[in-house]
C-alpha cells in the first residue's frame, strides 16, 4: 500500500487524488481493514459503494415504526467473510474506517441493496438464532437495515493506496 501511495504519488495522471493523510491512515488500518478495503477496490463500480448490515430486534406487534425496542443482533453484514482473518471483527473494521472518514455509517440505504438485507434476513445463521428466541406475546422480530458507504475522500485512498491500477 505505501508503495501505491508513493507511485502514485509520482504520476502526473493521478497525484492530483493523493492526499497527504494518506500516509498516517496507513498506519492507522489493521491488516483485515486493508483486506476488506482490497475487496471493496475489487467491485470496480464507478457508482457508490455501499456496505449492507441489518440489526435484529424485539419489538411490540402493534407498533408500526417501533418505538422501544431490544437489540438481539447489531450489524449483521457479511463484508469481512472470506476477506478477513477475523470477520467477526467486521464492525470494529467499519467503525475504524468511518473514523478515519474513509467510509460514513447511514441509517439509510439504496434499492441496489435490497437483495443483500434480504439475503441477511433469511440467512441461515439470523434464522437458527430467531429459532432459539422465544417471544413474549405481543413481541414481534423486525429488521433495521442500514448502511456503510464509502466516502469521496476513501474512494480516493482506495484508488491510490489500494488499487493495483491507482498508478498504473
């Protein structure tokens, strides 16, 4: 990474994304935050690039938007998974990264994400643990979906610090 930095830092087609905090948010990532930025540089996606995670609370039943709730799950995602030595570190990782502004936590998110949330929803580790849940009556399960997404500033570090093509 301190090499791209450093090559791009040199190239006329690029120096002008190279920012000089660069360097100190380098050594402020843990190697995993580095993996999980690898794979995000890896979507070559012009348009954002949005981290899905959802919460798994107990709600009232009545309550249309909940207004009390108790959290079982907080930020579910699977961005860490197959990337990280450690994925269950995955919301230290994001919370890092938001410090260091190279990604912003939303409480909302984009349609293109729906499938993702969905997938988490009913994924096989959220359903066993809603199994073992059992319910007060008048208490429901809801989902809260939000997001990760990386911000102009990280798109620019990844694109210097990261991609294999920043300098290239």
């Amino acid at each position: 990474m301190y090499a791209n930095l450093l090559l791009s830092s040199m190239d006329d087609r690029v120096a002008e994304y190279v920012h000089p905090s660069f360097v100190q948010i380098l050594k402020e990532i843990s190697p995993d935050e580095a993996k999980l930025l690898g794979s995000l540089a890896g979507l070559g996606t012009d348009s954002p690039i949005s981290i899905p995670l959802i919460d798994l609370r107990i709600v009232r039943t009545n309550d249309i938007v909940p207004s009390e709730w108790k959290t079982i799950v907080s930020g579910y995602n699977e961005c860490c998974l197959n990337v990280c030595e450690l994925p269950e570190q995955s919301l230290v990782y994001l919370g890092n990264l938001d410090r260091l502004g190279i990604l912003k936590r939303f409480d909302y998110y984009s349609e293109a994400d729906k499938p993702a949330f969905e997938a988490y929803e009913s994924s096989e580790a959220i359903r066993d643990l809603m199994a073992k849940i059992e319910l007060e009556d008048g208490k429901r399960f809801d989902f809260r979906r939000w997001s990760y997404r990386v911000t102009d500033f990280g798109q620019n570090f990844i694109k210097i610090c990261v991609s294999q093509n920043g300098a290239s």
